[in-house]
C-alpha cells in the first residue's frame, strides 16, 4: 500500500511526465518540434519570397542580357556599313552609286544603297520624328551583308574607296562588337554578384529564424536528447519543416517572377510600334526568355528551397554538438 504520508510517492516525478508527454506527443503522426503555422514561419516566408522574386529577377534579366548580346554579336558580325558624308563640290548620288560598285565583289551577299529618307529615318529613335532634315548633311549609308561562306577583302576595298570615293568610309563594326560584348560580360557579373549577395542575405536570414526555432522548442530537444534520440533525427525535423516554408516561399516569389516577365514580353509586342520599344527592343530583345529561362527560374527556386533546408540543418547540427 501506498503510505500517505508522502504525496510524492502516490505520483509519478515531473519530469517523468513530461518525458512521457514528450515521447506520445512524437509518436502522433505528422507533428513536428516546430509550428506549422507560426508567425514566425509566416514571416520567412514571406522573406523567402522577396528574395527568391529578386533572385529570379536578376537571374532572368542576366539571361536577356547575354541573349541580347549574342544577338547584337550575331547581326553586326554578319553586316558592313559604308558611310558616305556630304562633301561641298561632290555629287552625293555618283558618290553613293560609285561607292555601291566599288563594294561589289566576292564575299558580299547583298548590297542595300539607303535612300536620303531611310537615312534621316534612322535618326528618328534619337531626334523624334516630324523634323526637317533637309538641311542637314546627313550621311548616306551603304549596307554590306557578308556571305556567310566567303571572306570579302576589306583592305582592297578601303584602298579603292579612299582612292575614288574619298568621303566615304568603311565600318566594319569590330569597335562596337569589343564594346558591347565588354559591357554585356560586365552586366552579367553585375547581376552574378547581386544573386550572390541575395542568396547570401536568405540563407542568413534561415540561419537566424533556425536559431530562433530551436530555442523556442529548446525543452523538447532537450527530452529527446534524455530518451536517446539522435541529432540526424532533431535535424531531420527542422529540416522538413524548413523545406515546407523554403518550397512555399519559392513558389510564391518564383512564380511572382514567372508573371512579371511574361507580362513584360506582352507588354514590349503591344508597345513595339514606337520609337522608345524599338530602343528597349534593340537593347534587351523582346523581353522573351524562351522555354529555358522559364525553366531556369523554376530550377532556381526550387534550389532556393533546398538551399533552405540544407541551411536549416547544417545549423542545428552545428548548435547540437555544441549543446552535447
């Protein structure tokens, strides 16, 4: 019999309850050491999401930026120009013809003389259009398509224009290539290091919301370290819980993403009949990424999202072998 006299022998000390508690609460299916819906889990989700959005963001506009070199690479590489300047004393139109016959040799393609009118509208994008243009001396453009099997002498062909048509002049392009190949590859590692830097801000960001989480559950772990559970285990679960949020996070902010370029696209097709789109549309293309910048952003917030859970656990094994 038990001796009433001493209440603490008729139950059980506390701390064998509350291990008690502590081993059917995880033998219930689907709970976790953490809240599934917290306001703390809320808020990095939402943090998730800003920067999953900004690292997409940046990822795509790196992608536009490198297809719209390629293109700019692709076009100019395969054109010449010959530029004939208005000279006082000289026939422009037997210029511009002689010029166009001088230019007529093996390795060009194609051969297009530019009227007066098509070259003053070249400089619509940059003056408006509606101006008198008349009284300007605007030069004549001769535009040179190279084939793409043959090598067209270009030394011989300034020799000849210097030597018949002296106003005129041959550009091949090479200074602008050089130039916008430097500042596409430098856009490019622009947008590297700000992703970098973004990825860099969220993993500290899970780092410190993981911190937080285990002190907040710091009495569980510690019961589960007296029962004999494992650090993979405790890890395991921060680890799920934190991939939920990470997955959340990266659907939000990726597909926020996904929308905003795709409207973009829409938007430059509807504007592309004025002077500015045609600016934007030399520049950055039509805004188009294509199947595999989709993808791309899709690949990317999943990785996001990985990246969360594998943060989250690094952390909690790190803190629990401090803790043991």
């Amino acid at each position: 019999m038990t001796d009433a006299s001493h209440p603490e022998a008729a139950s059980p000390p506390a701390s064998d309850n509350r291990l008690k508690r502590s081993i059917q609460a995880f033998a219930q299916p689907r709970l976790t050491l953490i809240p599934a819906d917290s306001t703390a889990s809320r808020a990095l989700v939402i943090v998730i999401a800003i920067m999953t959005f900004l690292a997409t963001l940046t990822g795509g506009s790196a992608m536009l930026i490198y297809q719209a070199s390629q293109n700019w690479n692709s076009a100019i590489s395969r054109e010449m120009t010959i530029q004939v300047k208005p000279q006082l004393g000289r026939d422009i139109e037997a210029d511009v013809r002689k010029a166009a016959d001088i230019a007529r040799m093996p390795g060009f393609a194609d051969i297009r003389v530019f009227s007066r009118e098509e070259s003053s509208r070249l400089l619509e994008p940059w003056l408006g259009a509606g101006l008198d243009l008349s009284e300007l001396p605007v030069p004549r453009l001769i535009v040179l398509k190279i084939d793409p099997g043959g090598r067209p002498d270009l030394a011989a062909l300034r020799e000849q224009l210097s030597k018949q048509v002296p106003n005129a002049a041959l550009d091949d392009h090479h200074i602008w290539l050089e130039r916008l190949s430097t500042m596409s590859r430098a856009l490019v590692v622009v947008a590297v290091i700000i992703l970098l830097l973004v990825l860099l801000a969220m993993v500290l960001a899970v780092a410190f919301a993981t911190r937080g989480a285990m002190a907040g559950s710091r009495e569980i772990i510690d019961v589960l370290h007296f029962v004999g559970a494992p650090n993979r285990f405790i890890a395991a679960e921060f680890q799920r819980h934190f991939l939920k949020l990470g997955l959340r996070g990266g659907l939000i902010g990726g597909g926020f993403a996904l929308v905003v370029f795709y409207l973009a696209g829409l938007l430059t097709a509807w504007w592309i009949a004025s002077p500015e789109a045609s600016q934007v549309e030399a520049l950055f293309g039509r805004f188009a990424l294509g199947a595999l910048g989709y993808l791309t952003i899709i690949v990317l917030s999943g990785a996001i999202a990985l990246l969360t859970a594998a943060m989250s656990r690094s952390v909690v094994l790190r803190r629990l072998r401090r803790m043991n």
